[in-house]
C-alpha cells in the first residue's frame, strides 16, 4: 500500500468545498481513488454525500467556492457536465429522471455516440448497436421489455435503478458514481443492481459509492470505506469500517472534530 | 459551470430563418385595395365563368357587412386592408406554362433550393406536388399518372374552367362564402389553390402535396383548396409553406375544404413554416386560416396533422363535422412558438351522425416569448347517440417568459356521449437536461430529443419523409437555444 502514495490517481479531489444557494455543504474534501479500486461513502443524512456526487457530475445549482477536482489529471471542474459524461464519469442518479417519448434504446444510441465521437471512434450504426445493447442486456440482467419503453418512463424504482447500471455497461465509464443506488429497493432489486456493478468492476475501472446504508456494501463489497460528516471525510478505513458504523450508528462520529486529512487507505 | 438553463433558454429565440431569400421575378401584380373592380379584374384575369364571379361578388358584399374578429388570444395592430394587394403572380410567358419546360426557372429555381424538385423524374417517389407561387399554381406533378386512374388534381382556377361541376357541387359546402371574416374575405379574392377529386373506391396511389410559397412583397395570400373524396376513396394530401423574411407583415388568409363521402377516407397534413417575423416581433405572416372537413357519408373519416412551427400569428382551427354514422374525425397538432409568435389554434368536432368518434391530441410548445393557446370545442347534437370524444392537450413550456393557455369548450346534448379530457403542463425540467448531460448528450441534442418525444404522438400520423421533415423542422427551430 505504501507506494499507492506516488501513483497518479484516477480521480483526486483537494479541498473541494461547495455550496448551494449560499449554504456551504463540503467544507474541505480530499479523496483519491486509484483505477480499479471501490470506495464507498457513508454518511448520515445531510452530511453532503450527495452532493459530493452531483458537484463531481457538474450538476449547476452546486458551486464549487474552494479546491480542485482531477480527472485523469484533467481539471474537472472546467468541463461542462456534457464534457466530464464523454471523458468517462458516470453517476448512477438516486432519482433517475423520466423523459416520455423517447425510447430507451434512442436516448442510449445518443449517448453512446457522443461519447464514441468525444474518443474519435466512429458513429455506431443500428445493428451494431443492437448486437451491443444485447449483450449488455445479459451482462446486467435488464429485461428486454424496458429497452423500448421510454426513458424510465412508468418503470418501478427497481427497474430505474437497473437501467442506471444498464446505460453504466453500455457507455463503459472510467468512473462510476453510484449515487444512493440501494435507496428505495428491495433485498432482491438490490441482489440484482449490485450483481451488475460486480461484473462491471475491473482494473480500469474506479467506483464511488454513496450509501446510507450498510447493507449495500454486503453486496458491492468496497476497498475502502469513507464516513462524511458535516462534509468532511471524518474516517476513513477499509471495509470492516461500514460494519462498525452499522453497529455503532453515526453518532459515534458526528461531532467529531475532523481529523488531520487522511491519506487513502490509512 | 455557469452554462445556467436561463442563458439556454434566452437563446432559443435568436435561430435563423432559413428560407426568408426573395426570388427575382418578373412579377404582375395588382394595384393594392380591395373594391368589385379589383375582384372582376381578377376574374377576368383567370377567365373564369360568370357563376364563379358572382359567388365572388355575393361574399365580398357579405364581407363589407363583417367585422373582425377579437376574441382570438392574440393581439396585432389593426390590418389595413386596403393596402394590401390582392394578386400577384409570376408574368406568364404567353398564355401561361403548358408544362415544366414554360416555368419561368427561376421559380424552378426557388423550390429546389426549399427542397422541392418539380421535375417528375427527380420527384420524391409516391409524391404528386402542386406549386403555389403567390397568388398562381406554377406547375402540377404527376398529373397524367393520376388522371389514369380518374384522379382530378390540379390547380383551383383550371379546376373552375374544366371541372365546373364538381367546384360548384362543393365549393362552399364546408365553409360557406358567409363563415367567418377571413373566409369570406378569401371567398371574395382567392386566387389559387389545389383541386382534388377521388372518385368511388379510388386509393390514391401517391401522395398528393402543395407547396405553397408567398415571395411578392405587400401581397396576401388567399388560397383555397378542395379535396373530395368520392365513396371508398382514401387520399393523403400534404402542405407545406414558406416565405422570405419581410419586415412587414403578410396576410395569408386560405380556406380549405374536405369531403369524404360514405366509406372514403381525407388524411390531411400540414407543415407550416412561414416567415414568423424577426426577434423583436417585426414582419411575419399573419396565417388566419378556416380549415373544415365534412365527414358526409357513414364510416367515413378525416384526419387533421398539423405542424405549425412558422408565422407571427396563427389562428386556426382544422375542425371535422361528423354527420355520416360512424364517421370519424381526428386531429393532432403541434404548435411551436417562440420569439414573439403567438398561435391560437385548436379544432372544432362537430358530431351529429350516431357512433361518431373523435380524436384530439394537441401539443403545445411555448419558447422566448412565445405565446401557445389551445381552443378546442367538442359538439354532441342530440341526435348523436353513441358519440365519443378524446381530448388530449399537453403545453411544454421552455424558459420563463412564454405562456401556454387552453381552452376547451364541450356541449353535450346527448346523455349517451361519452367525453374524455386529459390536459397536461410542463416545463422542460433542468433536471432531464442534466440527465442528458451526464449521458454525454449536449443540451441542444437534449432539448431537441425531449421535444421530439413530447410531440411523437403527433410526428407519428405524419407520412414517413415528412415526419422525418417535421423533426428536423422542430430541431432547426430549437437551435441555437442553448449556450
């Protein structure tokens, strides 16, 4: 672990503090997460997990006051959403968004094509997509029946959920961001989401996963494990970490004076 | 980062128009003003017999009796209509083009550049157009292949000099010369159109399509099209429309008038794409327009598509009297206004036959300062038993400064009706941008994907290559609305 310190991580945050309509949330997060490496983000809530995620996905109602975000070692948060989408960060959304009319497979071809022009690969066509979107179909265990309907349009939240991972297969992102993905499902829906981002998991591939609950990591097992309080990264460990959290409840750490910044991995 | 949805929006309005070029003509036109003189000028200028004169005659001094209109939603200053020319038409080189080789090419010229190859044999397969320049029909495709088969389509005037019956037979049958203002202006000085008659159990083999096109400056446009379709016939009729970008405004006042008699079927659809005026409002058409469709006989059905994406003003009302049994009447629409256009347009479905359905989808989508009333009425007459109406009316609304509006009306007077209305008003959500976004899609791919899928009810009644038209259309009017 020791050399982990001089490798360039994928994704490093540095005093990122961000706030929203005035009120700050971050106050000060530093975070580096390695290719192939799953780190895992609790919190209680309003600690600023999610905001975490949607200021790195470059939603516009979070600003961003103080520190740096690299990519790859690009500025982050010099991209439009559009930009940080094609250079390969992906966040699974806690509440995926219905657009009626169009269908599933049109609004992922769209996608998958400006991320393919962004990388200077060629347009797909139709039956080359299709053989894709099949594939993947099996790889996440999506139903064929939701790949025609329109974007998440009357799907359960288990099957929104599901589609997250699908369109996450599909465009193959360097960095996934899987913002509260268990939050309203069952044990099953949940079983079926985390099988999907197992098989997706591999040595390029770096995964944040936000999370209120424990339970989610019994599943997408993480590497290292995160507590955010009051935005801050107040702990931080390896999995065991969540296990403690679980029994002990986050008033354990809430009022807890941050610690010295912590290196990944400590 | 500070791409804010506002700075999108606010941009929606600056696209530009891309058919607003002049075609230099030689043109004739009509001193401006409105009086009988002028109306047996233009008569004597189409030749036409006396009974059509007359009808003129009869609704011009009906009109004099009229007043304008206002209780559409929609506001303009008043329309002088004295100062309005009432034809114009290219000058015919002799006796007035035979065939495509006597089109002046210049105006050939003109609809190759709007897209609309007039030679037959670089014509869209399965599409029949009739051109409209102005106040004259310039030339008719594919007017052989379809008389073969009985089909009459040609230009109103050659339609009152050789098929007299038929013009006097309905004419007038669907909207009267005593309709409303507009329509009996235009019954007064209508200059051309298309004719089309199907005759029994005819399936018209192409589509059939105008294209309409005002160049002349300070001229109106007053056409007047009539489509019938004989028992067990089915024809497809589309328009569409265009003009150069002209400070000020252009009225276009048309009628249009449908047929179906017992089993026949009318789809009629329409592209509307007029100049509508620049971002401060100024110049643009004034597209006030009576369409009616007369379901005559039983099982007979009308359909209304109707994409209107141009004009300053539009005011209509594509509108179906079911009065065979059974007969069916359908219309769906959208309407997109942005800048500062402003549309109030809906439909009318007027039931009398027993079992008549009818069908209403409209969408609006309201931008910039745009301006989108729905006014539909929904009539069941007591002797329509049976009858049954769906009314869907959706408004999408971009940006903060435009305004969506409905107006339904429903008169019931039959206990057995059954009626539903659904009626829905959204905002193009910045969170479903930012969802594209994240997907990788750029906000102006986004705003044009969801609009295309709030519309597709709608895309998908139109014939193949003008939904493909229609969407491009929409995308070409969305752009430049993000920043």
């Amino acid at each position: 672990m020791s050399d982990r310190e001089n490798e360039t991580a994928m994704l490093e945050i540095k005093n990122l503090h961000a706030s929203v309509e005035g009120n700050e949330i971050l106050r000060g997060i530093d975070l580096k997460i390695g290719s192939g490496e799953v780190h895992a983000i609790m919190g209680p809530n309003g600690s600023g997990k999610s905001t975490l995620a949607r200021v790195l996905a470059g939603q516009e109602d979070y600003e961003v006051t103080d520190g740096q975000v690299l990519f790859d070692g690009k500025d982050l948060l010099e991209m439009d959403p559009e930009e940080r989408a094609r250079e390969g960060v992906f966040m699974a959304f806690q509440y995926p968004v219905e657009i009626p009319g169009v269908s599933n497979t049109y609004f992922l071809k769209a996608a998958l094509n400006a991320v393919r022009k962004h990388r200077g690969l060629p347009e797909m066509d139709a039956l080359e997509f299709l053989k894709l979107v099949r594939e993947k179909m099996k790889l996440v265990q999506m139903e064929e029946s939701l790949l025609n309907r329109p974007v998440n349009e009357g799907f359960s939240g288990g099957e929104k959920k599901r589609n997250e991972i699908f369109h996450m297969a599909v465009l193959e992102p360097r960095l996934c961001v899987l913002d509260e993905t268990d939050s309203g499902l069952d044990i099953d829906a949940l079983r079926v989401v985390a099988d999907g981002v197992n098989v997706l998991r591999n040595k390029d591939r770096g995964f944040l996963v936000i999370t209120h609950y424990q339970r989610l990591l019994n599943y997408i097992v993480p590497d290292y494990v995160h507590v955010l309080v009051d935005g801050r990264i107040v702990r931080s460990g390896g999995k065991e970490l969540a296990l403690e959290l679980e029994e002990k409840g986050y008033s354990w750490l809430e009022g807890m004076a941050p610690e010295r910044p912590v290196p990944v991995g400590a | 980062m500070q791409t804010t949805e506002t700075n999108t929006i606010e941009q929606f309005a600056t696209q530009e128009y891309k058919f607003g070029f002049v075609t230099e003509v030689e043109q004739e036109t009509f001193p401006p003003g409105l009086n009988e003189d002028i109306i047996r000028m233009l008569s004597a200028k189409k030749e036409e017999p006396a009974w059509m004169l007359e009808w003129r005659l009869k609704a011009y001094r009906h009109w004099l009796t009229m007043e304008e209109p206002t209780w559409a939603n929609i506001h303009y200053a008043p329309i002088d209509f004295q100062s309005i020319a009432y034809y114009a038409g290219p000058k015919p080189k002799g006796s007035g083009p035979k065939s495509l080789d006597e089109v002046d090419p210049e105006i050939l010229k003109t609809y190759e550049k709007l897209g609309i190859p007039l030679h037959e044999r670089e014509m869209l397969a399965g599409v029949a157009v009739d051109a409209v320049f102005d106040s004259v029909s310039v030339a008719t495709t594919f007017k052989g292949k379809l008389a073969e088969m009985g089909i009459i389509f040609c230009s109103f005037s050659e339609a009152v000099r050789n098929h007299p019956e038929l013009v006097q037979q309905y004419m007038g049958s669907v909207v009267p010369y005593t309709d409303n203002f507009y329509a009996t202006l235009n019954s007064a000085v209508f200059s051309d159109g298309s004719f089309v008659y199907v005759p029994k159990g005819v399936r018209c083999p192409m589509e059939l399509s105008t294209y309409f096109r005002i160049n002349a400056r300070n001229t109106g446009q007053f056409e007047r099209t009539l489509i019938v379709a004989d028992e067990g016939a089915y024809v497809s009729y589309l328009e569409g429309c265009t003009a150069p970008m002209r400070d000020e405004n252009q009225l276009h006042a048309a009628v249009v008038e449908l047929v179906a008699l017992k089993d026949a079927t009318i789809k009629y659809s329409t592209v509307q794409n007029w100049y509508p005026g620049d971002e401060q409002g100024r110049g643009g058409i004034y597209n006030f327009v009576t369409k009616r469709g007369k379901c005559e006989g039983a099982n007979s059905k009308i359909s209304w598509t109707q994409v209107e994406t141009g004009s300053a003003i539009t005011w209509k009302y594509p509108s179906v009297i079911l009065k065979g049994d059974h007969s069916t009447g359908e219309f769906y629409s959208v309407a997109l206004t942005k800048g500062r256009q402003q549309a109030d347009t809906g439909t009318k479905m007027i039931h009398i036959g027993k079992n008549t359905k009818s069908n209403i989808v409209s969408k609006g989508i309201s931008a910039g300062e745009g301006q989108n009333t729905y006014r539909g009425a929904v009539r069941i007459l007591k002797g329509a038993d049976g009858a049954r109406n769906f009314s869907q009316c959706d408004s999408m609304l971009i940006g903060d400064k435009c305004g969506a509006h409905t107006f339904p009306y429903i008169d019931v007077q039959n206990p057995t009706a059954r009626m539903e209305h659904e009626a829905t008003t959204s905002k193009i959500g910045e969170d479903q941008i930012f969802y594209c976004n994240q997907r990788g899609i750029s906000t102006e791919d986004a705003v044009s994907m969801i609009v295309s899928g709030f519309c597709k009810e709608v895309f998908r009644e139109l014939p193949m290559e003008f939904a493909v038209e229609a969407q491009k259309l929409l995308a070409v009017n969305l752009e430049g609305s993000v920043g």
